[in-house]
C-alpha cells in the first residue's frame, strides 16, 4: 500500500499496483512524488487520490474500448476504509468491520501515551519510513515486545558496553545523551526493577508495556521528560481542573521541552499550565 498526502491536505491510502498491468508505483519507502504518480511501465498517470489522469495516446490509442477516465477500474484502488486516531493513519481492506475506536478499544491510551508528552498535543515521526520484518509468527514477536525480564539478561553486555561508553562521555563532557541511558539501563537496572514494567491486554489481541521512564526515576533525562508530560487524562484543549502538583522542574538541567515551566528557576521561560510530574510512562 501507498499513503500520500494530497493537495487538498487529505491522506489517501492506495494499492501499490497500477491498475494497466499490475507494476508497482511506488518503489520507495518514502519521499515525495510531485504531481502526480506515473507508472514506470507504460507511463499511465493518478493523482494523488487514484484517480486516472492520463494514459498516453488515451484519445487515439484507446477510442471505443472500456479504458478511460469513466472507468474506475483505470483508477488506482483505494483501501476500503481509512480513520486515523491523533493523526496515526489506519486503513482496513474489508469493506465492512468495526471502526477504528471501536478496534482500538481502550488500548488507544497507548497513542493517547505518545501525543500527550508533547506540550502541543502530537508529535511528528521524522525522517524516516521504520520498518521491521519479522520472520515468525507474529505472536512471538509481539510476546518479545511486552516481555520485560528478559532484557536484563539477554541484552546485559549490550548495556555492559553502552555503561562504559556513557562513563566515558560523562568524564569528557559532564553529561550522558539520552540515547546512552536507555542501553545501559540494560546492565545498571536489575532484573526486579525491570520486573515493575506492567503488561496491560485489551480486549482484540490490543496490549501495551507501561513503566519504561519510570526504570530510572532519578535520571535527569527520565525526571525532564516526566516534569514536562501532562497528565495522562490530559487532553488537547482541556484546561486541568486542579492546579499542577508542581511547577519546579526537578531535572538538573532543567527542562527540555519546547515549553518550559513557568516558576522553575532553571528554566524561567514561558508559561505552561499543564505542568505536571508523571512516574510511569510507556516503552
Ligand atoms: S503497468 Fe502501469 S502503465 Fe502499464
Ligand atoms: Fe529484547
């Protein structure tokens, strides 16, 4: 499948076939692809929505046969059904079936989770297509996902080395990059602290882990992230019934958001109401 954004701003989501003879449209993962799509067999053109926009010598060519732009079936398909909750675009091939809230369940916390950390409410993948392939049955894959004892274990030299890096940086610059401490908390955490992570199961096979942040309260990136995330009822454009429980950013290095706390003296910057310290997050 293919998802592009067109003029009109709207995602469109389209089989990665061309209607003619099957080609493939799209060969990369991502980027962008101007006007319009062409098919690099025999140059018939979509808009960015599927529909036809032209195939060559259509008027001369193709007079008097079913191939035109009336015809549908010389438009790219489109999936069935597209719904995007907080801006992650879902798409279904069956024309019929639950819709995305209800599929989601209460498991859609879990985007709730992500868009909520950002004081504007969402947040932006970038640069990148991420994509994993798995070569299981994928129930063991999304087992090794909320599988949290096992980490300490198995990945232990991986945090062993990242530990010995992160001291070195430390003694060089006086602080660790963030992506450090995720690594060595592999080797510094132990197996009973990684035993706190909680696997929460919704119902529809939904699950998430919870906990992730909370691996190591006191780390300064861990204490920035949690001063600056808003509670987890917190929702765009509700302002927050009860006053935040702090306004003292409690990171050394003071806050990191695009939004820093009012009344912290560390960061002293523009007000942000929705202040407030959060232990458990998820990973
Ligand atoms: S297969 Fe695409 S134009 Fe022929
Ligand atoms: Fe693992």
């Amino acid at each position: 499948m293919v998802m592009v954004r067109g003029k009109d701003g709207k995602v469109n989501v389209l089989y990665n076939r061309c209607p003619h003879r099957g080609s493939m449209i799209c060969g990369d993962r991502s980027g962008n692809t101007g006007e319009f799509f062409r098919c690099s067999y025999h140059s018939w053109t979509f808009h960015h929505d599927g529909k036809l926009k032209n195939i060559p010598m259509m008027e001369s060519g193709y007079e008097g046969t079913r191939w035109g732009r009336d015809n549908p079936d010389c438009n790219m398909k489109r999936a069935a059904r597209v719904e995007n909750y907080r801006g992650f675009v879902f798409a279904s091939l069956a024309a019929d079936g639950p819709g995305l809230l209800e599929f989601l369940g209460r498991s859609k916390v879990a985007f709730d989770d992500i868009c909520d950390r950002s004081p504007e409410g969402k947040v932006e993948v970038v640069p990148n297509c991420f994509r994993v392939i798995q070569r299981s049955n994928w129930k063991i894959f999304l087992e090794n996902q909320l599988d949290a004892l096992h980490p300490s274990v198995t990945h232990q030299s991986t945090g062993r080395a990242a530990r010995e890096v992160e001291l070195q940086i430390e003694k060089k610059t006086g602080k660790i990059p963030l992506s450090y401490h995720m690594l060595s908390a592999f080797a510094t955490v132990t197996i009973d602290k990684w035993d706190n992570f909680q696997t929460l199961n919704y119902p529809g096979g939904h699950c998430i882990l919870t906990g992730y942040m909370g691996l190591r309260p006191q780390d300064p990136d861990t204490s920035s992230t949690s001063a600056c995330s808003p509670r987890p009822t917190a929702r765009r454009g509700r302002k927050q019934s009860s006053p935040p429980t702090s306004t003292t950013c409690s990171s050394t290095r003071g806050c990191r958001c695009s939004r820093r706390c009012s009344s912290c003296a560390r960061c002293a910057r523009s007000a942000w109401t929705r202040h407030s310290p959060r232990s458990g997050t998820s990973g």
